[in-house]
C-alpha cells in the first residue's frame, strides 16, 4: 500500500540544485509526486510510493545536495486534493 506525504524543506535549499538532486533520488528510489520552490525561500514536495522508499526519500530530503543546508524539513501526511495519483516525478513552477 502506497503512502503519500507532504514535505516543506526549509534552509538554503534554493539555488543549490535542491530540486533537481530531488527528483533524480525520488526516480532513483521510485517515489513518484512533484517538488517546487516557494516564495518564501522554501522548496515544497509531495512523495509517494512504498513506505520504505517514501521514508527513505525523506531521510535524503532531511540531508540534500552538498551545496544545501538543510535547517528543517516538516512532513505531513498529504492533505485531500494532494494525495492523489501520481505518474513520475515532476517539477512544478515556483508558486
């Protein structure tokens, strides 16, 4: 059973490569769902797939490329509207 979860990473996490490195751990791993970054210097990601492989995303998310510092990450499971199917892996636009 597929579990999808809703993260906000907060830090220097824009202009690192944050949401590329992302969506190459989240293919990497099979995780499917979608990564932005936020006005408010935050990047903002929706993850699922295995229990396993969507914890094990996250513990990447917690970490990041070397150029980030990553100061906190909130994970929540993902809200109605949000927790629906997802294909792949994508980039959203900047919201």
């Amino acid at each position: 059973m597929d579990v999808t979860r809703h993260l906000r990473v907060f830090g220097l996490v824009q202009g690192v490569g944050y949401r590329e490195a992302l969506r190459a751990e989240a293919d990497r791993l099979g995780v499917r769902g979608w990564v932005r970054n936020r006005r408010d210097g935050s990047v903002e990601a929706v993850a699922q797939g295995a229990p396993e492989a969507v914890d094990a995303l996250i513990a990447w998310v917690r970490r990041g490329p070397p150029a980030a510092r990553v100061t906190q990450v909130d994970v929540q499971p993902a809200a109605a509207g949000l927790d629906r199917s997802y294909p792949d892996f994508d980039r959203l636009p900047s919201a």
